[in-house]
C-alpha cells in the first residue's frame, strides 16, 4: 500500500490538445481520493498518467516512495478498473481472474488460492466458469473488481467503474466498493463524473475542470463551502442558487431586498456573487417576516421533498428545497426568505471563494 | 463491449414495413416486383451462364447457328487445354494462373501486414494532423489507375521492374494499403481499447497487448479486407497488361484476353479459362460473404 504523490502533471497531446494543464494531487496512504469533474476536464488523462497508460508532458508521480515516470505499467504495481470491464473476451471468469497473476509467474497453487479468495469476497462462485458474454454488467464489474484486488497491488485506480451500470445496481456496487476499499485499506483513486458517487464515495474529492484542479477537500467541505463558482455550479442537486449581492447596512442584498447573514472580512469594493443552497432558502406565505415577495415558476415533486423554482425580481431560476407537506400552486405569490447562516460569497470576475 | 463482425450484420433481411399502397394491390405488386427482379436476373446472369456453357460445348456446337442453348454435348476438353499445352506438359496459361495466384496473395499479405498496424496506431495513438494523414492516404485512390499507368512505366522502366512479378506485386500493394488502412481503421475502433490497457497493467507491453489481445478480435475484419485486396489484384488488369509482356511473368487477365484476336479465337477456351479464373473469387467472397457485408455497412451499426 502507499500514496500517490502527483506534482506539475502537464499533459499536451501531439494535436496540441491540452488535456491536463496543471495538477498537484498528495493522496494518502489507505485513502478513498475521488477525482470529479465535467467530461475533458483531464481527470481520466490524470489517472492514466498515474497508471502509465499514459506519459505526461512534465511533471512527476510518485507511487509512495517510487518515482514512477519511466516505469510502464506493469512495474508500477497498481491495478485498474475500466468503465468498459476489459474482461477478455475469451476466458472464462476463473481464467480472467488468474491471468494477471499468470502473467506474473506466480506458483499455481497460490493463483488458485488467490482466485478463490477474490472470488469468495466479491460472491463470484457460481460464475466462475463463465464467460464474459454470459455475464450481466453488474456481474461483469464484479468480475473486474475481483481481477483487481486478485493483484493485491498497492493502490487501485478506478475509471467511471459504475457509469455504464442502471441506476439501482450502481447504488448496491457503490456500497460494495466502499465496504471493500474500507476492509482491504488499499488506496484507491476514483474517477468519476458523478457528483453524488463522488459524494458518497470519497474520502477527500479533488475537483477539476478545464485541467486544472478547482478544490480538494472532504465531501462536506466541498459542499459547503465550494471554492470557486465552477464547484458552485457542479456540486449538489439542484445546485447552488448563485445571487448577486452587495453589502449595505451589516446585510448583504440582493437586488429584489433578499437579505442574508454577511460572512466576516467581506471585501467591499467589488462586484459579489453569494452562494446560496436551496435548503438555505425558504418559500412563505406572502409577507411573512424578513421575506421578500417572490413568485412560483414551477413546482418538482420529489416526494420526500419539493424542490420550488421561484422569480424574484427577475431572478426566474431561484431554488429552494421544501419539506413535502409545505404546498403552493404554481404562479402562486409567495415570500422568500434565508434561513442558513452566512454563505460562501464569490467574486464575479475571478470566480473565486472571497469570504 | 466487444463487438464480433458477425453482430454488427443485421441478422434478418431489412423489410418494408410501410403498408401496401392502395392502388397497387399488395399480391399484384408482388408479382410486378418478382417479374421485373427476373428479367434483371436474366440480363446481369446472362453472360455468366453463356460463359460456363460455352467452357463445355464443343466447338462445333459453340459455333452452331442458331445457338444451341440446350441439347450440346458436355466437353472438359476446353478445361483440359487450360492446363495442359498441346503437345503435352503445362500450358502458358496454367503459368499466367499460378502468377496471378502468387501476385495476387503476396499483394494481399504484404498490405495486410502493412496495413493492419497502421489501422491500429491512427485508431489507437493521438497523430499530429491524423485527419489530414488519413485523407492523404484516401486520396491515392482517387484518380483511376489508368491515369498513373504511363508515369509507372516510365518509373519501372529506369529501376528494372518492368515484367516482373516483384514489379506487380509492388503497384499491387501501393494500391491496396491505403483501402487496407481505411477500412481496418474502422474495425480496430469498434474493439475498446480497454483490452490492451488492461493488458499493459497486467505485465505486457504494448505490442504484446495488441498482439494477443487486440488481433485476435480482428481477425473478422482482416479477413473481410484481405478479401478485398484479394479481389481487387486478383482482378487488375490495366497495370498487368501495360506492366508485363513475357508468358512467365504475365497473370492470367491479361493473359485470357491475349487468346482473343488471333485468326480464330478459340471460345471455348476463354469461356474455360474465364469460368477456371472466376471461381477463386466467388468462392472467397460466399466465404466470407457475412463479414463482406459488415465491412460494407461498417459505421452504420452503431454500438
């Protein structure tokens, strides 16, 4: 086991894509470490980096103590996951699982072993004399798994693992790799484009967009305070409502008079977006106290919750999340009014966290 | 997913589910299509049919007026004098078949070889300016081969390839690499790359990882496009007749049409030689008919 050290990461494709422009990841020793991010923000380039797949224009990666820059993949001693399985085509279960090790040169009384191992813990038994053909694509990404772990390699990179998966299996798998990282303590690098998967999944998450890395941190730290207007927009769902603000008298306010709890330091001689989630809103019967007036556009009912979409002084796309029991009509007149504590408030022309 | 050349072919024949129009009766205008199919048939198969039965008359019948479509007495002499020279021993044009034989698969082999991996690194590997490489390579078979043919000669003619096999073989092969390429290309994207990254963390190089994982799944598609390769030098005959003269060296197009325009032109003869030279192909093509058709039809299916 060991961390992954990435610094500098440049990666330039000889068409003059920049796919990877600057990145620095530290990923601890036993970490669940998520990557996010839009589709070509250089999350998957990264991790091919990281697995070798790929040569990065500059920059380092160190697989613990090893510098692993030259190294192809097979030396680095890492195992990957593909959205695509890459099950071979032509082997049974059994055989898929054994070849790695196979290709290793190991005794093959410890190949079974193993196989049987990896096979017990990802419940492969009755499709072990499978092929790949025969094999749904949950049981297909289970198989993957078990080539995986079979490696017992120091650190597992994951590709999309779940994305090609119906929604139902997807929530059982995204357990199960949780359960298996936390009982196996391997390091495991995840990418995905899934803000809920990464949500649950990871210990810390990286967020990248455009190949650079916008924000790391824990899944609640990226949700609460997102560190730039990109992670904003991309983190929750539905995502943060962003409302222009300006500071007067103590409040910052909004242009319809919507007021909010100002954060401390607040720099007061720019122009200011505030951050605001929908569970920190809240719809009133018109002229409730501290509310302004605002307007139904249009109502989701989710069951446990209702999800407003309310027009305040032409702010058309205002949301707020509700308990299932509060009701309005659409096109009714309502009030609106903040409800969290202060928000994480933005400048408009750098699109970074200022207070 | 891995995607066999037999799945990307639709399985069924493509039907017309629009309801019979209400002027045509459904039953008539079956019979209108039937009947207009027929007469099509007739008209493409005639030459055919007359062809192998002229390769079995005898002479006299195959000079008879009227002709005899029917009643002629079955021959395998012309068949024989494919083969076999008159005063005994291998005729010429058994030579000229084993030339095209040899021209035409040495072509094939050496474009696959040449091809296949550079299908596989412009579908796999980031190229500088792979579009407009790829359309370069398209562009060679833009103009007819007829156009280049003088240039060719002239070329030939200074580096001593004129009437020799290694001369065809060489033209054979310019021309086939770049449709070997393009159609290759094709049948390397539909496998996932995943295989050989796979592959490559397991302990293998990249080579390995083609060489063992990737090429097996593109056998299909070699198969279809060697094929065609095939056929296309197999067929050739512009470049043949401008580029060889000597009985040794020529294949048996320019070969067969060499028997017309004698004194007499013995029918017979071509008819036998040209059914003898026809089969190769036809044989190849009801053989690999599934994966012709997937080949034909490649991007159309989508996975």
């Amino acid at each position: 086991m060991a961390g992954i050290e990435v610094s500098a990461l440049h990666k330039r494709y000889p068409d003059g894509t920049v796919a990877v422009d600057h990145v620095d990841l530290s990923i601890r020793d036993g970490e669940l470490f998520v990557m996010l991010g839009p589709s070509g923000c250089g999350k998957t380039t990264t991790l091919r980096a990281v697995a070798g797949l790929e040569r990065q224009t500059t920059g380092d990666i160190r697989i613990g103590d090893t510098l692993v820059n030259d190294l192809p993949p097979a030396d680095r001693d890492i195992a990957m996951v593909f959205q695509f399985y890459a099950l071979y085509p032509h082997l049974r279960t059994r055989d898929n699982l054994a070849f790695p090790l196979r290709a290793e040169g190991l005794p093959k009384a410890e190949v079974r072993e193993r196989v049987e191992e990896a096979a017990r813990l990802m419940r492969l038994g009755p499709l072990l004399d499978r092929r790949p053909h025969r094999l749904s694509g949950g049981e297909q990404q289970r198989v993957a798994l078990a080539r995986a772990l079979v490696r017992r390699p120091r650190a597992f990179l994951m590709d999309e693992p779940l994305t090609n998966l119906d929604a139902e299996l997807r929530a059982d798998m995204r357990t199960e790799i949780k359960h298996l990282q936390g009982e196996l303590g391997t390091t495991m690098v995840y990418v995905t484009h899934d803000q809920v998967e990464a949500m649950s999944l990871g210990h810390r998450i990286a967020i990248l967009n455009k190949g650079r890395v916008e924000q790391i941190g824990t899944p609640l730290e990226v949700y609460d305070r997102p560190a730039s207007l990109f992670c904003a927009a991309f983190i929750g769902s539905p995502p943060m409502n962003l409302i222009e603000v300006e500071v007067a008298d103590g409040k910052l306010r909004s242009q319809g008079g919507l007021a909010l709890t100002p954060p401390p330091d607040l720099p007061r001689d720019r122009r200011l977006v505030a951050g605001v989630r929908p569970e920190a809103l809240e719809v009133t019967e018109p002229g409730a106290e501290h509310s302004v007036p605002a307007r139904v556009v249009s109502a989701e009912w989710l069951g446990d919750e209702i999800i407003y979409v309310v027009d305040h002084d032409g702010h058309r796309d205002v949301r707020v999340r509700m308990p299932p029991t509060v009701r309005f009509a659409a096109d009714a007149p309502v009030g609106l009014r903040h409800t969290g504590g202060p928000p994480p408030v933005y400048d408009v022309s750098t699109e970074e966290l200022v207070a | 997913m891995a995607l066999s050349v037999d799945e990307a072919v639709s399985t069924g024949p493509a039907r017309d589910h629009a309801p019979p129009s209400r002027r045509f009766g459904g039953r008539g205008r079956a019979v209108l299509e039937v009947a207009l199919l027929t007469v099509l048939a007739v008209v493409m198969l005639f030459p055919v049919l007359w062809m192998i039965e002229t390769s079995i008359k005898e002479n006299r019948d195959v000079y008879a007026i009227p002709a005899k479509f029917f009643d002629f007495k079955v021959t395998m002499e012309h068949f024989k004098d494919v083969f076999v020279a008159s005063g005994g021993g291998r005729s010429t044009l058994s030579a000229s078949f084993l030339n095209s034989v040899l021209v035409a698969g040495v072509s094939t082999a050496l474009a696959t070889v040449l091809g296949v991996p550079a299908a596989w690194a412009y579908s796999r590997f980031s190229v500088k300016a792979k579009k407009d490489q790829l359309f370069f390579i398209l562009s060679t078979r833009f103009m007819p081969p007829v156009v280049v043919v003088i240039p060719i000669f002239l070329m030939y003619r200074q580096v001593g390839l004129i009437d020799t096999k290694l001369g065809l073989i060489l033209i054979y092969t310019a021309f086939n690499v770049p449709f070997t390429i393009w159609m290759m290309k094709g049948f390397v994207d539909e496998v996932p790359a995943e295989y050989e990254d796979a592959a490559m963390l397991d302990g293998y190089t990249r080579l390995q990882a083609f060489w063992r994982f990737t090429l097996p799944l593109l056998l299909p598609g070699i198969a279809a496009t060697a094929v065609f390769a095939l056929i296309f030098s197999w067929n050739e005959f512009v470049f043949a007749i401008f580029l060889t003269s000597s009985d040794d060296v020529r294949t048996a197009p320019p070969a067969i049409a060499g028997l017309i325009g004698g004194t007499t032109v013995d029918w017979g003869l071509v008819a036998a030689a040209s059914v003898v030279f026809a089969l190769p192909v036809l044989v190849f093509a009801y053989l690999v008919r599934k994966h012709l058709v997937a080949g034909v039809t490649l991007g159309a299916v989508r996975r």
